[in-house]
C-alpha cells in the first residue's frame, strides 16, 4: 500500500496546475479544500446511491437537522451528501462543472458544509472558473484514490499535515503554527498515560481531553491511536480549538471522517481564539495536549486578558500573572490549568494531566515579580510541575531552537510529591526528518525512533537520578531576589559654573548663595552632612526660608558622588541614606538563609552595604543548561601547536606541488 508521501506528493502535482492565477504561497486556499472535498467523496461512496434514494423519499417530510439525522443513519456517517452528484460525475460534464460543484457541496449536512464556509472554497471555484482550470483540478482529483481502504484515517491525517508544512515553507511561514512532527505527540501521549493504564483499563471509563491550540488536529488524532492501541474499551472524548480557519476547517473535517469514541465528531473542534472566545468555558477536562505558537504576541487580546486578569483573579484563567505580550505560551498554560478536574475518587474525579510544548522563553524569562515569574511560581508551589523533558534541537519543521515538553498535573503520585524531574533528551535523536525520509524537511533535520521514545519514557518511569536525569525539590528552583542598598557619599563644593547653573533657576536667591560660599568657601567639603548643617546654619541666621524644591536643586547642583565621602545620613536601616546609582541585588535561593548568605556573599566585596528586606520578591526560574552542564577541559598548547605545525607542513606540501 502506498505511503502518505506517495498521495501528498500526487495531490501536490495538481497545485502546478494552478501556476499563474496563484502565487505558490496561495496554492493552499484549493489545495486543502479539495484534498477534504475528495476525501469526503471517497469516503461516503460506498453508501452515496442509498443516500440518494432515501432523500428522495423523505425530502418532503423533514428537513434541517432531523433530515441530517436520518440520511447520516443510511450513510452509517456522522455526516452525509445527498446530492446525485459525485467525483466521477463532475468529472463528465465540463461546461457545467462550477454549477454542479457548488451544487455537489451543497448536498452535504450542515456539518460539513459548514467546513466548507471556513474554507471559503465558493470564491476559490470562481477564481479557478474565470482561470478555466477549474475542470482540470476536478479531473485531477477525481483520480486520486483516497479511500479509506486506500488511505487509512492515521495516512489522511498525515497527508494534511505534510501539505500544510510545503505550503507554508512556500509562504515562508510558520508551519508550526499548525502542527507538531508525530513523534513529539507520541513522546508526550505516552507520558500523559503513563501511570494511567489502571484506570483506563477499567470498564465503562469515560475521559476527556482538550487541545486549545489545536490546528490540523494531529495531537487529538494521536491520543486517540493511544487509546486504540493499549485501551481499546476505554472511551476518550477529544475536543479542540483553533484560530485559523484552514487549519481548523481540515481538523474538523478530519475528525468528523474518522469513526473515533467521540462526542459529536468533528463537531467537537471549534473556531475561535481560545483567550477571547473560549468555545469550552465551564467545561473541566482529565487531559490536555497542545503546542501553541512559539513566540506570538497577544496585543490584540491584550485589553480582554488584562481585564479578566484584573476582575476575576484567580476566579478566571489568569489570576497567577500575565507575561511580556510578545510571548502568550504561558497564557495558554494557564487557560488549561484552570479547567483542570478536582481529585475526588469518590465522584470519579481523578484530577488531571497535562502535556506542552515550549521554547525556552518560559523556563527562564521574566525576573522575580515579572508575570512570567509570578506563573512559573504559582505552579511550583502548588506542585503542579511534574517534570520538563528537553527535546534535541532542530526537531520541528519552522525552528531549530530548543524545545522543552512540560509535564503538569494536580496528581502527583506520592513519590514525585514536592520534586521536579528535569529530563535532558536533546541528544537522544536520529537524523532525518522522519522514520521514513531520511532527508530534512524545512528546519527538521532530526526525529526520535520509536525505541528511542521509548527510551526517554523509561527514563520518566524509573525517576532515578542519572547524566540525563535529574530530580530536585521545588524549592531549588526559587529564590528571594534582595535588594542590596549601599550608602551615599556626596562631595560639596561652589565653583562658578556650579553657581552660574542655580541662579539660572532661583534668581532669587543670590543673595543667600554669596552668604553660603563666603561661609564654606569654594573648597570641596568631603562630609555633607556636616557641610548641609553649617548652610542651614547660614539660612537660619539670615531668616531664609527655603522652600522644598530649591533645596533639593542646591544639593544636586553643588554635590556629587564621591567614594572618599563620608557616607549621608537618612532613614535606612543604618541611619544612611541609600546611593540608587549603587542598588544592586543578589538572588538568594529559598533554601539558604538570607542574612548568612549575605555575610559570607556579599558582606566581604561591599562592607558598607545593607539589605532593603522590605523590597524582598521570590522569584522562580529553571535552568537546563546549568544543571546538565559538562566542562569540556581546553585543548593542551602542545596539541595545538602540533595541529598547526601539521597545517603548515600540508600547506608547504601543496605550494611546491604547484610551483614545480
């Protein structure tokens, strides 16, 4: 049986065909809609003349969703057309062919043809008709066999991704966007279901998993080939949200095609923008999987989110903070975090667990009090981080950076209860951009075998401590950010520029100023606290009365730091007041001691500083690199110099193999 390489690359035969009226980057507009329209032809043709037959008898006596109910019964489909046209026909007749394709689409149910309406394939058959190419995509499709005796429902699935990845590579676009390679969702559908093989095994389960960010739906399909494969009695319903309309258009069409356990079919996955117009509010789910997009901003969604942020708090998604809007992957974080199901087993409530894809950006961004911080924080001290799997870099087709699998659930098993398991999987990969093409694919120039997933799920399993393994208390990834103050040394002294600056701004008082300088003369003054009461002495003596502001510019203009100063007396904790050009701060890990931290760290380099506690924010951040680090010890100079000697040498070689 061929492969679904064999029928992507024969569909992507046809889109040469739309060379000239289409630009490459725009050959997905026909292509998608009309890989699922044949998709749907094939799939309804064993049952299409019953069809037919049926609505003629019933046409007349129901309508609307009773009529879909009773024709998708005779078509043994969630879904059914009941037009008399088909592929073969459209194919037969090439004057009419716009008139009886729209025709065709029309005899669908409404569930379908609402696909369709995302797809905006009407507008796409007039271009094609004013092009007169119409006929000849029609024919072309009408030759490809896409059955699914031909095409299997796992094969049809990967057909639409491997299109939407060469499209997109022609718009120059991020196909992640979309979709995740198929290993990446298995390395993660397993350790989803890793300890829950008990309770998916027990008769009549019922779960229910959601992916917000959804695209063609490649993860929602890959849970259910789990559940297939190892818990065939198990019943997961799948349920998926997108905002882009092809993407989301071929995963409903996709779902509704296959005969999965599911509420609703294809129904299930819904349009919109999970912040703003979240289809599944109220709703609370056992599983979740998603990839949302690395790196896209949320500035369009920002007053919505900031205002739910600020009215409902922890009542809504997003009460633990919000990141920097150039960066909304932890939104999505918490827009699933907060639909997660309580644990009470006596209600079969089982909590539940969660898969994501990130970039770095999350492990690490935002200092102590960022919104990033604040999430990561929330999550931590809740025990919610279960563990983080570094994937090899170059893995997905748009990016070659590194990407990291977060694994949260609110059912630790005892013995992870207050740990965090870092995983360092990036150099466990094959090169290629698949098990069955060895070459790159955009940047995926690597994949995971399956025993090599395996591999990384065994290594979850065992939570032992290895070179790749590494389990911490979730303490170690916080620590207390403190303010470190250092007192301000101020020098005093008059000079005639000095001068020249006030009195352009208080005139007024000239008078006071000749006073001053002839009481302090022009000489630096190296204590401001003694020079500051010998001046107000002055004013006094002369009944000045100045008013705040002046007071303040005086200071400014006739001092500047100095380190031989003699530090300003203030309000802080030792009677100074602090330098702001000197704040510095020490991040301090929760599980040290503040103040002993302080005296062996900091105390020693800067004997003049204190801590401002009242400025103390925990922060939380994690660091693959510094905890997997491995020093590579340099290179010997006798090697390097052999090395260079040898170069040499072959250089000398060459030029007198020239020269002769």
């Amino acid at each position: 049986m061929p492969d679904h390489n064999y029928f992507s690359n024969l569909i992507w035969q046809i889109a040469d065909l739309l060379r000239g009226p289409y630009r490459p980057p725009q050959y997905e507009r026909v292509m998608l809609p009309m890989t699922v329209l044949r998709r749907f032809d094939c799939v309804l043709a064993p049952t299409k003349a019953a069809v037919v037959k049926r609505y003629d008898q019933v046409r007349d006596r129901y309508e609307g969703e009773a009529l879909d109910r009773v024709l998708d019964k005779v078509a043994g489909q969630r879904f059914h057309n009941h037009s008399p046209l088909d592929f073969a026909k459209l194919k037969g007749d090439p004057d009419h062919v716009e008139k009886h394709l729209l025709s065709y689409i029309q005899g669908f149910s409404a569930n379908v043809r609402r696909i369709f309406d995302y797809f905006e394939l009407e507008s796409e058959i007039e271009k094609m008709r004013e092009a007169n190419i119409l006929f000849l995509v029609v024919s072309k499709f009408a030759d490809v066999d896409l059955h699914p005796s031909a095409v299997p429902n796992e094969q049809m699935g990967l057909i639409f991704e491997n299109l939407i990845r060469r499209f997109n590579e022609l718009a120059n676009e991020t196909a992640g966007d979309h979709f995740t390679p198929r290993e990446v969702i298995r390395l993660m559908v397993n350790l989803l279901f890793i300890n829950d093989d008990r309770l998916l095994a027990t008769p009549g389960t019922v779960r229910k998993l959601l992916d917000p960010a959804c695209g063609t739906g490649g993860m929602l399909a890959e849970a259910q080939n789990y559940l297939r494969e190892h818990h065939s009695d198990a019943r997961l319903y799948i349920y998926g949200q997108d905002y882009n309309k092809r993407a989301f258009a071929t995963a409903a069409a996709d779902m509704l095609m296959k005969q999965v356990d599911h509420n609703g079919g294809g129904e299930n996955v819904k349009y919109g923008d999970s912040f703003t117009d979240d289809q599944f509010a109220g709703e609370r789910y056992d599983y979740f999987l998603t990839n949302p997009p690395f790196g896209v901003d949320w500035k369009k969604q920002q007053k919505e989110i900031q205002r739910e942020h600020e009215k409902l708090g922890f009542d809504g998604r997003f009460g633990a903070g919000l990141p920097r809007v150039n960066d909304g992957a932890l939104l999505f974080l918490q827009h699933m975090i907060h639909k997660f199901e309580p644990v009470r087993p006596a209600d079969q409530k089982h909590g539940s667990r969660l898969a994501i894809v990130f970039s770095g950006s999350p492990l690490f961004t935002g200092g102590a009090g960022s919104g990033e911080s604040e999430i990561r924080r929330w999550i931590i001290e809740n025990d919610w981080l279960e563990a983080i799997i570094a994937l090899p870099e170059q893995m997905f087709y748009n990016t070659g950076i590194g990407t990291y699998v977060w694994i949260v659930t609110n059912r630790k098993e005892k013995r992870r209860k207050g740990k965090i398991q870092l995983i360092d999987a990036r150099e466990i990969w094959t090169a290629g951009g698949s098990a069955d093409n060895k070459r790159s694919l955009g940047d995926k120039r690597r994949h995971m075998t399956a025993q090599q997933i395996e591999e990384v799920v065994r290594i979850y399993g065992r939570f032992e401590e290895s070179a790749v393994s590494k389990n911490f208390r979730n303490a170690e990834f916080g620590y207390t950010r403190v303010t470190v103050e250092r007192p301000l040394r101020l020098r005093f002294q008059i000079t005639p520029e000095r001068s020249a600056a006030f009195l352009a701004a208080h005139p007024d008082l000239a008078d006071d100023l000749a006073a001053i300088e002839q009481g302090l003369g022009s000489t630096p003054h190296l204590d401001w606290n003694a020079a500051s009461a010998r001046v107000d002495g002055i004013l006094k003596k002369r009944r000045a009365s100045w008013k705040a502001p002046a007071k303040k510019a005086f200071r400014a203009t006739f001092c500047d730091s100095s380190p031989e100063a003699m530090p300003v007396k203030g309000s802080g904790p030792t009677g100074f007041e602090a330098d702001p050009a000197l704040r510095d701060s020490e991040n301090v890990p929760l599980d040290v001691q503040v103040d002993e931290y302080f005296a062996r760290e900091v105390v020693p380099h800067v004997p003049d500083a204190w801590m401002d506690r009242t400025k103390d924010k925990v922060g939380y951040e994690i660091s693959f690199n510094r905890h997997f680090y491995v020093f590579t010890p340099p290179r010997s100079l006798a090697e390097i110099d052999a090395d260079l000697e040898e170069a040499e040498s072959e250089v000398l070689r060459l030029l007198k193999q020239v020269t002769r």
